[in-house]
C-alpha cells in the first residue's frame, strides 16, 4: 500500500506517533476529520512485554452522500505491538452506518524496521531512520458481489490517508 522512510528510530517511532495518543488523536480530528474520538490506554497483551493493545473509536465522514445514509461511519481498530527492534503494528478496523459494514474488516499492517546508520562524507554519522511498509487486507466475513468495489475503494481512500499521514507525522 505505501513504504516510506522517517528520521527517527524504532523507539522514537512508537513513543512519537503510537505511544502519544495527542498525534493519533489530531491526525483523526484535524487530518481526518473524524468526530467523537475516543482513544483507549494501551494495555500488555500476551506473554511478551512490548505486545500491546488498545481500542480506538471514531466516526469517519463518509466519501459518498445518499439519502438515508450517515454522514459519518463509525470505526473501531484494536492496535498490536510488537518489539523495539522491529515495530508490528497491527490494526484490524470494523465499521457501522455504511451499507454492508457488517460483511468485512480491514487489517492494515505496519513493518517499521530501523534502518542502518552510516557516516557522510565528512565523519559525521547520519540521523538514525527507519523504513515503514503499510500493507493492506480484507477479511470478509460473508459473501457479497460488491468484494470488488470494497476492496478497490478502501484501497483508494487508505493511500490519500497514509499520505497525510506521512506529511503530518513530519510536521509534528
């Protein structure tokens, strides 16, 4: 879906823009335009000391403007973390109030791997960075002829979203 590289490391990926629910909560509201945002504490999730969880809700403005459809949908994801040396974001985004929210999640992955330093030209060592990859998936719960159109929509928004991310991630 979208690779890109930010001047930060591992740790300072996960306390700049995961662990700071001010970033994650502007993004939405100012970025995003969502409403009624509500970000939960993390909390550990599993045996390993770095995995843990939280539940964001929002209502999302809809794309598309019929009569009898909301003018937001809710969403709701649930975040993993995994390890410093290598961050596994993992959210997986339920909806209500679009026509067949009830047919499908959509699991967006994040793979943050520090990048290696090296020294310029005059000795200096560079500032540490790291590559991010999103990845995109659909689990569909019940069959529907519209998978197609789903899939390919929520494509579509989720690259103009992960770009103004990557642009208000280098402002903040």
């Amino acid at each position: 879906l979208k690779s890109f590289e930010l001047s930060v490391d591992c740790e300072g990926f996960l306390h700049k823009f995961w662990f700071n629910i001010a970033f994650f909560e502007r993004f939405l509201i100012e970025k995003l335009m969502d409403v009624g945002v509500e970000i939960g504490e993390w909390k550990s999730s599993g045996d390993h000391p770095f995995n843990r969880q939280r539940t964001v809700r929002s209502l999302h403005p809809s794309k598309i403007s019929f009569p009898g459809l909301p003018s937001h949908a809710e969403v709701r994801s649930k975040d993993l973390q995994c390890n410093l040396e290598r961050v596994r974001v993992k959210e997986t985004n339920s909806f209500r109030g679009i026509p067949y929210s009830d047919y499908f999640h959509v699991i967006v992955e994040w793979d943050v791997k520090a990048r290696p330093l090296s020294s310029n030209n005059n000795g200096s060592r560079e500032k540490p960075k790291v590559a991010v990859t999103v990845s995109l998936d659909f689990k569909f719960l019940k069959s529907t002829w519209l998978q197609g159109t789903i899939e390919s929509n929520t494509k579509a928004e989720l690259m103009e979203v992960y770009e103004l991310w990557i642009n208000f991630a280098n402002e903040f």
